[in-house]
C-alpha cells in the first residue's frame, strides 16, 4: 500500500480538528473570560525501509514518516482586555489565578469569569449557579459591598460606622495553567498536567490581583485568527490533494497488474 494515503488521511484528520477549534474561538469571540484553544501536533512513528544499494555496499537505512497526529488541545491564558461594568459584583482577575467554584453537581472546579450574584443566603455564585468556594456571607442588610485588590471582602450595614471585613477572597492556581480542562461554562479542571492547584492571596506568590467593577475580556484575536484559518485551510486543501494523488497511483498500478495478467 502507498503510505502517503494513509499520510493524507491524518493531515486532513488532524487539520480538521484545527478548523474546527478556530471556529470555536471565533465564535467566543465576545464570550467574557474566554481563553482561546490551541492545538499541538505531532507526528507519527517512523517506519524503516531497507533501500537497494549496489553490490559490496553496505544496505542503507531510511526513515520514512507516517502522519502526525495531535498531541493534546491546550487553552491559551493570555490575558484579555480588562472592560469596566461599573457592577461592585463583577470581578477581573489582572495576572494569574482562578476563582475556586462549587459546580452546581458538587465538583470544585476553577474558573476565571468573576460575574457574580449573590444567592438567597448572601453567598457569592457565578451566573450560572456555582458557588464560589470562600465562605463569605454578605448580611441581606448590607448597603454596599467592597473587594480589594487583595481580595478582601468588606460591607456597609446600617448602625455600624465603619465597614465589616467579611473575609479574603484567595485565588488557585497551577504549576502548569494550560494543562487544566476546559469542560465548558467557563469552567476548567485539574488534570494530571495541571497539577493540583495551590493558594495565594491575591498580589500574592504569583496571584493576580482583583478589579472590582471590571471584566475580563476573551482573548481571542481576529486578525491572528483569521490568519491561522487561512494556514488549515491551505493544509487541508494539500492533504486532500495528496489523498487524490496517491489513489490516482494506486488505480494505475492496479491497471499495470490487470495489463500484464
């Protein structure tokens, strides 16, 4: 069999899977805390081929390739632009870190989109329903409430001339952010590659801080987007010309075979 069908195959295979992730950036284009995907390739196992060499002569070794693959699917945490919402619930993480979450099915998970409510019992909840994993209750009397940049929480209640320090918000975050799993909503998992996440202060060993009354951005970039489109495109459009080309050479070899029987 001609290995280059087989080749062609895993270009247009894995190109695909790029299309199809720059689709899914471009369409999060707008999507507050997105982080774009990226994908990795790699390629396949060499196969050795055993070349003809003249007589007295040593047979000569030769590598042949067979593909790539993808290796593995990362988000990208670069930062996006930090938009002002004026909201004292929406908070923007400026550097590194994650709020840690209470999925509404009991898994902690992380994430960066600080659009926050507040739930019948003063507790801080993503829009979505998750529970951010601090413990801060704001009284239903609260007037107002405060968060600093190094995360602390503090609220005005009547008869009570200074403001009441609820607590401090502390930020995860991991050895290797890109290693975490993007499971939708906004929400990433610890996975083997992360590691697990350690705490800090906000400000604090790596953390970012906290910007009360802004957003985080997506990430995501038009121009470099439409570029890297434009590249898979051309890709998959020559591995599909590869897989028209080595079928055209198998059917005349296989006429050659019909021809001389």
């Amino acid at each position: 069999m001609i290995d280059s069908l087989y080749i062609g195959a895993t270009g247009l295979n894995t190109q695909q899977v790029r299309i199809d992730t720059i689709a899914n950036n471009v369409s999060n284009v707008n999507t507050t805390a997105f982080k774009k995907g990226r994908v990795a390739f790699a390629d396949i196992f060499y196969r050795r081929l055993n070349t003809a060499t003249p007589v007295n002569l040593e047979a000569q070794s030769t590598q042949v390739g067979l593909g790539t693959a993808i290796s593995r699917t990362d988000s990208v945490f670069s930062a996006g632009d930090i938009v002002q919402t004026n909201n004292p619930l929406d908070l923007a993480i400026q550097g590194g870190g994650f709020f840690e979450v209470r999925s509404t099915g009991g898994e902690t998970v992380y994430s960066r989109l600080g659009s926050l409510r507040l739930n019948t019992d003063g507790e801080l909840q993503t829009q979505n329903g998750d529970l951010l994993a601090s413990s801060v209750r704001v009284p239903p009397d609260a007037t107002s409430i405060t968060v600093s940049r190094g995360g602390e929480i503090s609220v005005v209640v009547p008869n009570q001339r200074d403001p009441v320090v609820l607590g401090t918000l502390e930020l995860a975050n991991f050895v290797n952010p890109e290693g975490v799993r993007a499971i939708g909503g906004g929400l990433y998992a610890a996975t083997e590659s992360s590691g697990q996440p350690y705490f800090a202060a906000p400000g604090e060993n790596g953390a970012g801080t906290i910007s009360q009354g802004f957003l985080e951005s997506s990430n995501v970039d038009l121009t470099t987007e439409l570029i890297d489109l434009v590249v898979a495109q051309r890709a998959y459009q020559l591995n599909s010309r590869i897989v028209q080309i080595s079928d055209q050479i198998l059917s005349t070899i296989a006429n050659l075979r019909q021809s001389q029987g």
